[in-house]
C-alpha cells in the first residue's frame, strides 16, 4: 500500500503552488495566467467546441409537476416561494437547439436541492438526452461536475449552453448514457457560489441526475458514474462520497478526476507568496458563502475585504483583472491561513477524507502549470492510507492544465465504459 505523503512532500508541493503561479504569471496559457483565463477557455483554445416514461430511478419527486419552457421563456427567474419538495425534484426544463452534441436532446433544467444550513434551494445545470431507445434495464447516466468559471451569476454554464466538456462526452452518448451537468448552487441563480465548498458542490451533482430521471425519454437506470476536471474533479470526489447517503438508491460505479484543486489548505497557506490573489479571492468568498462562521475579514486585510465584491460582478477573466497588480500582501493578511475557522474549514474541504464502495481514477498532467501534480500525489496517498481502491495516472508529457483535458477525459470515460462492462479497477495503492 502507498504510504500517506509525508510532511515533506506537502511543503515541496507548497512551493509548487508558488513557482507555478509564478511562472503563470509571467506568461503560459493556463486558467492561472494574468489574464484569468478560465480552465473551459482553455479547452475552447484546443479546438473543442459542442456541436416519456420514467425508468428505474425517479428522483423522490412530490406533488411538483415539471413545467417545460418554450425557447424564449426566462428559466431562472426563481419561483417565489421555492416549492417545498425532496431534492432532486425537477421544476422546470428547456430544450436548448441546436443540441450541443449530436445525436442527443440538450435540456436546460431547474431542480431543488438544499444548502449546507438546510435551507431548499434552486439549482440549474444541463442535460443530455440520447435520441436512441433506451436499453430495457433503463440508461446509465455520468454526471460531469464543470470546471472554475467563476462565481456570478453570469458564469452559469448552462446560460451559455453548457459546459464546453460536454463536447467531449460523444462516446458515452452513443453508447446511450444519459449525461448531467450541474451549475452547481449560486451560479445562474441567488446567492454567491460556495466555490470549492464539497458537500455543496456534490449535492448540486447528484440533485442534477435525480431532475434528468424525470426529464421526457430520460429512462434513467439506477447506475452512476461521476466526472469532472479541476474544480470539476473537487466536485466529482466530493459527489462520490456522499452518494450512498444523499442519493441512496443510486449506485455509482466510479468517479474520475482530472487534475482535482485539493489541498485547499495548502492553497490558502501560500496565497499571501502568490503574484495575484484572484483563486484565493474565490475560495474566500465560497467558503464565506457557505458557512457564516467564516469571516472573511479573519483571512484578508481591510483592502482586501473591500476588494471582495468583484467575486460577483464577473467571471474568472474579471476577477484576475480586479487585483491585478495588487500585491498579494496587501490583500491577505500573513498568517490567515492559521485562523480558526479558517484553518479547519479548508481542511474539511478536502475531498479523500473517507472511503467510498466505488473505485476512482485521479488522471493528471506531469507539466501542469496551474495545479501541481504534486498535489494529487497527496492526495492519492491520502485515500491509499484510508483503503480507497485508487488509480493515479500522471501524464508526462499531458500538457498545460486546460491542455491535458481532452486526453484525461478520453481515458476516463474509457475507463468508467470498462468499469460498467465488468473490467476490474487497478488498485494503485497495491501495486
């Protein structure tokens, strides 16, 4: 078994986050760069653009009937009150033409979930409906958890047609799985985003697969599989481990990872070294969003809380832009990493902190330059010293962060298509 990384390795994979963003800052082409470009731009720059009965899974909708939208109808004016029903439960849902991958329906959709604080919630996302019969056992669906794209309202995925790594779910689409993508909470609709806040990232993931189990000719089965890359492969591990209790009667077969933020502690550590403060910025402000407790003023300075608001007056690009040039320094304060709730908040955020039925595969690129490989090996070992069935592939020549998505998801979906088909998962901790 893979040993749990040592002290050591976490203090080297610190001074990677520092000489990676560094060297970002003074010119690559990755979602870190001065320029704030965003992991789902970098996947456009690779030339990647998108082109009922019920089945055995039903959500746990009430007394709710769907309402489908025509195609000039405002899908996120939030119904007033929120109706009261069980998580999951589709509200509203909108074909989007022309569909983003051939060979399927794309639906936006609003559904309920539920906040951290308990509090019902909406929620939008979007949904790929094969237009083949589905199989008689009903059709297994992924749920892909999207990338950073920032934290207002108008960084909403599914408010541009959805996320650009949709686009590269072809494969499962003719294999007939139905696909999901949440918004997660607080994008496209009220409240801020709880940016890298796991529970609320998950909840958000598998609320979205109970709302397309009640979309027309969706005929979902009751099989799972979860994807996402970046911020997306947080999501994804965060959905993974509370399945079984929020989604019980789902049954997730794997979760692959593409180059997953993790470490967050590590991240705010170092965020007073870093040229710019535009990630620290919206992990503050996530965590912020999410639990009361965490003043944001204990980890920034006054500049810095005053600075705060531009989390919501734009995406990724608008956020790097309203500290650029902005000493790091004179944003966060030093030693803000170590302030309690600070310190323990970014810790439980972590995804790998308990073991999951399923197994999962981390894939990573050896040359990214926006999140260190470094800290998927912490990771990694990790889940190993927990006893998680877990695969980490490390791409040596992967390319930048944006760059290495289009291989990682190639061999992820291969990978979940193994799974479902009977392959047995390579245990990398035993070997």
């Amino acid at each position: 078994m893979t040993p749990v990384v040592s002290s050591r390795s976490r203090l080297a994979a610190v001074a990677g986050v520092v000489l990676l963003a560094v060297a970002a800052c003074s010119g690559g082409t990755s979602a870190a760069d001065g320029d704030g470009s965003s992991t789902t731009a970098t996947i456009e720059a690779e030339g990647i653009s998108p082109s009922s009965e019920a089945g055995d899974v039903e959500g746990e909708a009430g007394d709710v009937e769907p309402e489908e939208l025509d195609a000039g109808a405002d899908l996120y004016a939030v119904p007033d009150p929120i109706p009261e029903d069980e998580h999951g439960t589709l509200l509203r849902y909108q074909e989007i033409t022309p569909t983003q991958v051939e060979g399927s329906t794309t639906w936006r959709v609003m559904y309920l979930s539920e906040s951290l604080e308990g509090e019902s919630i909406v929620v939008t996302g979007t949904v790929l409906v094969p237009t083949a019969p589905a199989p008689a056992e009903g059709r297994m669906v992924v749920a892909n958890a999207h990338g950073t794209t920032g934290i207002a309202d108008e960084c909403a995925p599914s408010k541009d047609g959805g996320d650009v790594a949709l686009a590269l779910m072809g494969p499962v689409l003719d294999a007939g799985w139905v696909v999901t993508s949440t918004d997660y909470e607080g994008l496209g609709t009220p409240g801020r985003h709880p940016y890298l806040v796991g529970e609320s990232e998950g909840r958000g993931v598998i609320d979205s697969v109970r709302a397309a189990a009640q979309l027309p000719d969706a005929e979902l089965g009751d099989q799972l599989a979860l994807t996402g890359y970046s911020q997306g492969g947080h999501g994804a591990l965060w959905a993974g481990e509370i399945a079984a209790e929020w989604a019980p009667e789902l049954e997730v077969v794997g979760t692959f990872a593409g180059a997953p933020a993790t470490e967050i502690d590590l991240i705010l550590q170092v965020a007073p070294s870093l040229p710019q403060a535009g990630f620290a910025y919206m992990i503050v402000a996530g965590i912020a969003a999410a639990y009361p407790e965490a003043d944001p003023a204990l980890f920034l300075t006054d500049e810095g809380v005053a600075r705060l608001d531009a989390v919501d007056e734009g995406c990724i690009g608008e956020i790097f832009a309203a500290v650029s040039g902005v000493p790091a320094t004179d944003l966060v304060r030093a030693g803000g990493a170590e302030v309690e709730p600070w310190k323990s908040l970014a810790v439980e955020n972590n995804p790998g902190q308990v073991t999951t039925d399923a197994p999962i595969l981390i894939i990573h690129s050896e040359q990214d330059d926006t999140v260190p490989v470094a800290l998927s090996g912490i990771l990694e070992g990790r889940m190993c010293g927990l006893g998680q069935v877990v695969e980490l592939r490390v791409l040596p020549e992967g390319g930048s962060h944006g760059g290495a998505a289009p291989e990682a998801f190639r061999q992820g979906l291969e990978w979940l298509t193994g799974l479902v088909e009977g392959t047995e998962p390579v245990d990398g901790c035993a070997a």
